[in-house]
C-alpha cells in the first residue's frame, strides 16, 4: 500500500520521508514561503516538524487543526469545517482521509474552504494493485481493521478511484511525481520515497 518501502523517520529531526516530500514541493513548487500577501494555510492533523517551519514565516497565517486540541491550535472536523467559503490559499492534509468514515464529505468540505486558484496537497495511502477503494464499515473491531485496512484506525485501502473521488468533489487533480525532478542519488539523499506520488488538488 502507499508508496510500498519507507525510510520513514529522520535520526535527527523525526520527520517522515512523505513530510519531508510536502516541504520540498513547497519550497520548489509553489511561491508560498516567499510570497509578498499574506497566506492563509490549513494543516491538518499537523506534523511537528513541518508545523514549526510553517509557523515561522509572518506572512503566513497558519492555522492547523484537529480533533484533538492539543496536537494542533484550533479543533477542527474536516467532515464540517468551521470556516467560511474560499478561506484557505492552501491546505496540507496528509494521511488524514484514510481515518475518515465520511471521506467524501471531507473533501466535498476541503473543496469549499479552499480559495480559488489554491492548492491541496490531500496524501493518502493507496493500494496500486486496487482499482476500486475497498471499505466495509461493519468492520469495526481495532483487530479486524488492522487486519483488512493495514493500520487499526483506518476505515478503508484507498484504491486507484481517489483521484475520481477528488475530482468528484470539484478538484482539479494533478499528480506529482520527484522523479521527474530530481535522480536516484537525490532521492535517497533527501530520505524520500522514490514511490510516492503527490496528489496536488487546485480549485479553478
């Protein structure tokens, strides 16, 4: 599932290979860290690491949210987002979805936060030898969850279709993929995972 092998974490600063993919597409992909307006940016269920250097730059009104208040600044349920319309210039939600029994009423509710002309990177494990998303909400059991959906808090395997649900919701879906930016020998100095796609979403 996902992207297969991971280095996952960093010995010195903790951070996951598929953080580290969001910072880097960040940096290089988009004017959101040297913008001269001032940005509006949702992380939801924040990583630490990128949390920090996102908080740091004053034109960025960085608002992260989720269920739980004390690992983010405002309690947020991605399924009835408490924002207005065309709020957010971008939203990061990484690995989030998967744990959402409502998926599509998440995304419906990423989608009309979202300003137009702004980004989401929505992240989600996905299973490439699936064509259709499989879930089955009479699995309830942590056990029984683990073992059909690979982690105990997961409702579903995220099949080659999400990039339809996205679409579905209104989201113009670009994949991005590091390899067609940086070789082998970067990848593996970065700690990436060659085999993760990002899934950028824009709001036209």
């Amino acid at each position: 599932m996902g992207g297969g092998y991971r280095y996952a974490l960093c010995p010195r600063c903790h951070s996951t290979d598929r953080e580290r993919l969001v910072y880097w597409y960040i940096i290089n992909k988009t004017k959101i860290l040297n913008s001269s307006k001032n940005i509006r940016l949702s992380h939801i269920a924040p990583e630490k690491n990128l949390q920090k250097i996102l908080k740091s730059f004053s034109h960025i009104k960085y608002i992260s949210g989720d269920l739980n208040p004390l690992v983010a600044n405002r309690k947020i349920d991605i399924t009835n987002i408490n924002f207005g319309n065309d709020y957010f210039d971008f939203i990061i939600c990484n690995h989030v979805l998967e744990h959402v029994q409502d998926d599509r009423k998440a995304m419906s509710e990423l989608f009309r936060v979202l300003k137009p002309g702004g980004e989401a990177i929505l992240q989600v494990p996905i299973s490439k030898y699936n064509k259709k998303t499989f879930e089955d909400f009479s699995i309830i059991s942590p056990e029984e969850r683990e073992k059909y959906f690979g982690q105990k808090d997961h409702v579903r395997i995220y099949g080659k279709g999400y990039m339809k649900r996205l679409e579905d919701v209104g989201f113009k879906v670009n994949l991005y993929d590091i390899k067609n930016d940086l070789g082998i020998q970067d990848i593996k100095k970065y700690g990436f995972n060659e085999s993760e796609i990002l899934y950028v979403c824009r709001k036209l």
